[in-house]
C-alpha cells in the first residue's frame, strides 16, 4: 500500500481534512450533556443506525458518540482546540476531570509555547484540549502547568515541533 501513495498524491487524491470522530459512551445523554457543557459542542440530526447515536457539531467538523459498554482505550485521545482555554481549564479542575496519570502531566507546556491539557468525559474516554500561545494565559493558571521540558528534554527538531500547522516559528 505504501508505494501507491506517492501515486495517489499525483492524483491530487488523498485525506484533506478529518470529517468526524467517533467515541463510545455509557450513556449517550451523559455524555452529549458533557461536551455540550464543557466545550459548548451542539447536537445535529443523525440518521438511525442499529447503535443509538448522536452526533455533535464540533465547528465544521463532527463528533460522534455511539453507546456501547466498553471499557476506552487508555492513551488513545481526541485533540481539540477551545476558544477559551483558562474557562475548560477551571471547569475541568472543578469538577475533577483532570487526567494527570496517562501521560505523566494533567497540564503542561512544550518550549514553542503550546499547551496540552488531558482529561477524561463520562466514559472514560481521553481528551487532549491544546492552546497556541501559554504566554497569553493568567499567571495564576500558567503557574499551574508543567513544562514538557521537565520530563523529558526537548532538543533539536524537537523543541520546534508544533500542534499547529503552518504557524512553525
């Protein structure tokens, strides 16, 4: 399969973007509650599959949730950017969301200025919210957040990669 790929880019073929996400849930409105809630998602007609579903609308993009009784995958997660960090941040520490087992750190912060934030829904399921820019976080918050740098050092390409594409320093 990996040598169709250079042909396929000839073609103008290939992913341009990511449509949707799919999660399972317990219990489907316990969980359409909490990324309604925390992350201001809203819900969106969906068709009737065998699995109940609903289906969230993430800017243009989609989430969907499916009830199922399953244990989530522990490090496997769904990155989201938030237009106010500081608000997830105080409403996920409040209401003990906060995940700082899965990747050593609940918040932290990589040396081109990019923040990470882990936290886990109603199902257990992880999820990454990141922010551009620490330096334009409150103190009182940046004082709360790790430096990536403290685990492990960041050298070379390392210390320039980014969560955001196309805005490298």
């Amino acid at each position: 399969m990996a040598l169709l790929a250079p042909k396929m880019l000839e073609q103008g073929l290939g992913a341009i973007r990511v449509n949707h996400v799919s999660i399972h849930a317990d219990d489907l409105e316990e969980s359409a509650r909490f990324y309604v809630e925390i992350f201001g998602m809203r819900r969106i007609p969906h068709p009737t599959f065998q699995e109940r579903v609903v289906w969230l609308a993430v800017g243009d993009q989609q989430l969907h949730l499916f009830e199922r009784h399953t244990d989530p995958p522990r490090y496997h997660h769904l990155g989201l950017d938030v237009d106010d960090f500081e608000a997830v941040y105080r409403v996920s520490k409040e209401r003990g969301l906060l995940d700082g087992e899965t990747w050593h750190q609940a918040v932290r912060f990589h040396p081109a200025g990019w923040v990470q934030m882990y936290l886990r829904d109603p199902a257990g399921n992880l999820i990454e919210v990141d922010w551009p820019d620490v330096s334009t976080l409150s103190p009182d918050v940046v004082a709360e957040i790790g430096r990536l740098e403290d685990e492990r050092p960041q050298q070379g390409d390392a210390r320039l990669a980014t969560l955001y594409a196309g805005k490298q320093r």
